[in-house]
C-alpha cells in the first residue's frame, strides 16, 4: 500500500481558559484531544460530529492556522508540526482550506480578483499581471463563475456565488489536499447540492483529497468515501462509509444514524434520543467521555479510557464494547 | 434531498437570487455620500468647517488690515463698520487677527492629528495584530491615559519648553492614546475574520496580511476618530495659548487671542467673545461632521 497523503497522529490542540494571577493557565479546554487517522491520495475523508466537538479546530490545527499542543502531521513525508515559517508558507499551497460563512471568508474590500490574484502572486504563480489575469478568469470558468465576475466585490455574489469563490481561492494554488470545513451548511439546500458537485467534478478534474466536515450526516455520505465520527475532541469511531451507515458500531454514531430521516415512511426507526447536553470540554468526563450520555454504559466506562480498537481492517472503534479485555463486562 | 439532485447532475448552475443588475463601480462611494447629504449635522458641520478654511486660507487677501500694525487711536473700540469685530488694546483689528489666528490653529489640528494619527495607527495595528507585543504597549498607553489630557499636554511643553511647534507635539502626543486604542479594537475584530484567516491559510506575507486586508477594513474608525479628534486638538492647542505655553504674543492664534482678551474683559468683551466663538465653531463643526461621517460610513444604518 502506497503512503497515505496525511496522517495524523495523536494530535492535540489544548487552549488554556482562566489566567489568574498565581495560576497561570493550569486548566485547559481540550478541543482536540489525540487524534490519529490517515487520508490516503485522492480520497474524501468525511469528519462529522454535533457542534462543539472539536471539528473546525482540528481542521485548523493541521493547517497550523492554530498551533497544535501535541502530536505530528505528516504531509507527503514532511513533519508539519515542526516546520518553520517559511518552510510552512511555502507548503501552504499544497494544503488549502475552504470555510463555511461565505459571508466571512471574503474581503469586503477586495475585488473578486484581487482575491485571486493575491493567492497566485502568493506562490509565484503567473509572472505577469497579465498571465494571472488569464488564471483567475480560467479560476472562474472552473467554478462555475464568468470571467465578467473579475472585477466585482463580494456583496454583489450570492451566498453559493461567494462560496464557488472561496472555493477557486483554495484551488488557485494547487493544492494536493483541501480541508473543507463546513462549506456547505451555511447555504440554501438547493444550492448545497450544486457547491458540493462542484467539488465532486473539481475533484475528479485535478484530482484533489478531501477533509470534509460537516455536521449534515447526509452531505457527508453524499462526498466521503470513509466516515470520522467526532465526539468530545476524540475520534470515536473511523469506518468505511457503508459500513458506517449499515452497521453502526459506537453508541454515539447509533444514535447519530438513527436521526438520519428516511424517505421510505413505511421502514419505522428505532430512534435513539441521546439525553443530557454534551459535556464541557474544559472538564470532559473521566474514562469514556460519551459514558454520561450512553446506554450501554458499564462501570469500567467511567474509569477506563477506552482504547482504538481495529474490529476488522480500516475500521476504528474507541469503546470497550468492541474489546476483548472487557468482555465480560457487557455480558 | 440530494439523491434526488444527484440524479440531476448535469443540471446547469443557475443561481437561485441572481445579483446580475448592472452596480455601478462606486456604489460604496455614491450610497456614503447619499448617506452625508441626508445628515444635517455633517452639513452643517461641513458648511462651518468650509466657512473658516477658506477664511482662512485667503486671509491674506481679504484681511482689511495688516495683522501686526498698532494702531493707539483706534485702541479697544467696539464693533463697527471700520473694524467689524472691533479692535484690541494696540488698536490691531480683531477680525484680520482671527483671519490669521485661523491659520495657526487649523494647521496645528492638522499636523497634530497626522502626527497622532500616525503614530497612533502604527502602534494600534502592532498592538492588535502581533498579540505578543500586545500587552507592552496597551500597558504603557494606559499608562499615558492616566493622565487628563491636557494635564499631560502642560507637562510635555513644560519638558520641550513653551513654543507653537512644541505645544502641537504636546497635542499630538496626548492624543496618541484614543487612536491606539481605537485601532487596536478594530485590528482585534478583523485578524480574526475568517478572509485574514484565508490569506494566512495562502501564506500571504503578515505585512500584506496587514496592509491588504486589515487596513482596509479599518480605515473607517480612523476617519471618524481623526475628525473628532481634529476638533479636540484646535481646542487644546487654544487652551494652551491660552494658558500662555503655545503661541506667543503678537502671534495671533486663537487661544492667544482669548487669553489677551481676558485682560480686558470688562472693558472690551469684543476681545474674547470672537475668538472664542471661532474656536467653538470650528471644534463644533469637526463633532457635527465626525458624527455624520460615524453614521455614514457605519455598514448597519442604511
């Protein structure tokens, strides 16, 4: 098997909450908290998780556009995590990421082709004014967009307008791996459905890899060819995304597939309803983090950890359920 | 939802709000000064402002008198058509001294908030934008904000000594505070936006992060803040003529005028009234326009 474009291992991104005086920033909020997965060249590795779960954070941690407190990232055989500045800058062309407000991730003050013109003078793409000029028109046509477009300001796009922008900013540098944090969620539905086969056909054309979050488990499955499902910072459960969608395995993703609406009245569900909020991730709960809310829960899952287990190849598990160790606990 | 979308794959993009009517280019400009014509103040502001900078830059040629000429028979008489605002206790016509009393105190607003201005914005931006750098220097403007303004003022030409150009550094340097903070704010809210976060994700250069993108999106505090504070810079350079540390006798700026007058005012209200009403103009007329600019370049209020 070939090495995958990206693998992260153990990754976490800590933020110290409460500086006091003579306390200084003991207590953390764990928004990523050890994270190992791997994207293979040319796949879209979907990340979907409620609100709060650490998804956007992640995202951004591998980016470096937030330090990471722990771990290692490698890139196509480089450490980013270790990587200085301009080393950094310069890799950042292979790594892109397209955000989810298309109303933010624009500059009101920047016409659509400053925007991408900034991105090509960046890294050197285009050596005149006039061959970048070319690019961003050629930008434009790949998303969707006329070159007419060149010289307008954000306000005057919609919000899918906007967000095939976004979008050819991201690609505009070539990228091997784009990291889309819910690109889709901010837009109408009929609209949605349009960006994400943008990036479906930009995909096949340039032949990108995909991080995709999202919390809409049924864009996810639309897009991912394997499923991260993210609760509390952690990975709970990696999977296939058929066998993630047939046969569930962690509490937490039964419970999230079984919110899924089906268009078939007749098939009748047995929806799990999860009680309680999510816990605070400034004080996440000892052993399993999800225990609070799960119904299986046992009293091992309130002290032990539990570990990633392979169930069979390619498919991760973080719950005791699935390990052999405790057995005899869930009898 | 979208399985049904997907069997339409090959459906032509068709946007669902199109925004294809033709926006004129300067739709930001035209719709600020839409907004301006609306507001009486900002005109008002503006009509006061406009009045006394071409008074004043003509002063010269429309002055009746020379600005310095003594003139012991026409000492301290009122109001009248010879001398319209009548004439102080050298006989020197009030009006042409108040013609070129404007120059001096306009120019010192002027140069006061570009030197404020300036330094202010630089350190806001360094403040807001390199956190590490943050604390040290917020730290030591509070430092400077401790002290009343025109407090710190007097001590500063007491350090430089008495003089218009070191009565404007003063003005200038008590008036670096509101613009660091002000800057400082806004570059906070921006560098955090997810376009700054975009170039970084590029790799763009921190100082095109900063001119590009966060200057831009921050020029409109700047604006407002340096026309209030154009008004408040004339009014402390007057209070300090007036307290005999700017302009020095015979040099007529207006502050100077006033403190002159306050000798005679028994006898000769015509002395302070004027330049003083000048000064209450001119400071009224920056807060009218600041305040019109403030709700004209405020994206919400449309």
């Amino acid at each position: 098997m070939n090495q995958p474009l990206l693998s992260v291992k153990n990754l976490k991104t800590h933020f110290p909450i409460k500086k006091k005086l003579f306390n200084n920033g003991t207590h953390f909020i764990k928004a990523v908290d050890g994270i190992s997965f791997h994207v293979n060249k040319g796949e879209t590795l979907g990340i979907v998780g409620e609100s709060g779960c650490g998804k956007s954070t992640m995202g951004r941690s591998i980016l470096r556009l937030i330090e990471p407190t722990e771990g290692s990232i490698m890139f196509e055989g480089i450490e980013v995590t270790t990587l200085n500045q301009t080393d950094l800058r310069k890799l950042r062309s292979k790594m892109q990421i397209v955000f989810q407000d298309p109303y933010a991730s624009l500059n009101p003050k920047m016409t659509v082709g400053a925007i991408l013109g900034e991105a090509l003078s960046t890294h050197q793409l285009g050596k005149s004014a006039k061959e970048r000029k070319k690019k961003v028109e050629n930008l434009l046509l790949k998303v969707g967009l006329s070159p007419t477009h060149i010289g307008r300001y954000p306000h005057e796009f919609s919000g899918g307008q906007r967000q095939r922008i976004g979008i050819a900013r991201a690609i505009a540098v070539n990228p091997a791996l784009i990291i889309a944090d819910e690109p889709v969620s901010a837009l109408d539905v009929s609209v949605q459905a349009q960006v994400l086969n943008l990036f479906q056909d930009l995909k096949e054309t340039l032949g990108l890899t995909y991080i995709f979050i999202a919390h809409d488990l049924s864009v996810v499955r639309h897009v991912s060819d394997r499923i991260g499902v993210m609760y509390l910072g952690k990975i709970v459960e990696l999977s296939d995304k058929k066998q993630l969608f047939q046969n569930p395995l962690h509490p937490y993703t039964q419970a999230l597939m079984s919110a899924v609406p089906s268009l078939d009245p007749d098939i009748k569900k047995n929806r799990i309803i999860l009680t309680g909020d999510v816990p605070s991730a400034s004080n996440p709960p000892t052993g399993c983090a999800f225990h609070t809310r799960c119904k299986f829960r046992k009293n091992v899952c309130e002290s032990v950890n539990p570990r990633e287990i392979e169930v069979i190849p390619g498919r991760f598990v973080n719950c005791h359920m699935y390990d052999h160790e405790f057995r005899e606990d869930f009898k | 939802m979208l399985k049904s979308i997907e069997k339409n794959n090959n459906l032509l993009f068709v946007d669902p709000d199109p925004l294809d009517i033709k926006l004129s280019k300067n739709s930001f400009l035209n719709n600020f000064l839409n907004k301006i014509m609306k507001n009486k103040g900002a005109i008002i502001g503006s009509v006061i402002l406009l009045f006394f900078i071409i008074t004043s830059a003509l002063a010269p040629i429309i002055a009746p008198y020379p600005v310095n000429e003594m003139n012991f028979d026409d000492s301290l008489q009122g109001p009248s058509l010879e001398h319209w605002l009548g004439t102080d206790e050298f006989g020197r016509d009030i009006w042409t001294r108040m013609l070129y009393g404007g120059r001096v105190s306009l120019l010192m607003g002027l140069f006061a908030v570009t030197i404020s201005g300036t330094i202010g914005v630089t350190l806001g931006v360094i403040a807001g934008y390199y956190r590490k750098l943050d604390i040290y220097i917020m730290q030591f403007i509070d430092i400077l904000m401790t002290f009343p303004s025109l407090l710190m003022a007097i001590a500063i030409v007491a350090v430089l000594g008495v003089g218009l150009t070191n009565a404007m550094i003063a003005v200038a340097i008590s008036a670096v505070p509101s613009f660091v903070r002000v800057v400082r704010g806004s570059v906070l809210s921006i560098r955090e936006t997810e376009y700054v976060e975009a170039a970084r994700a590029l790799g763009v250069k921190n100082w095109r992060i900063i001119g590009k993108h966060i200057l831009p999106n921050v020029i409109s505090p700047i604006i407002i803040l340096a026309t209030l504070e154009f008004g408040g810079s004339i009014l402390s350079a007057a209070a300090l003529s007036f307290l005999g540390l700017g302009a020095q006798p015979p040099n007529p700026e207006w502050g100077a005028l006033v403190y002159v007058g306050k000798s005679f005012l028994s006898q000769a209200w015509w002395m302070t009234l004027f330049p003083g009403l000048a000064i209450m103009l001119v400071v009224l007329g920056f807060n009218l326009l600041g305040d019109g600019l403030r709700d004209a370049l405020d994206p919400k209020s449309n």
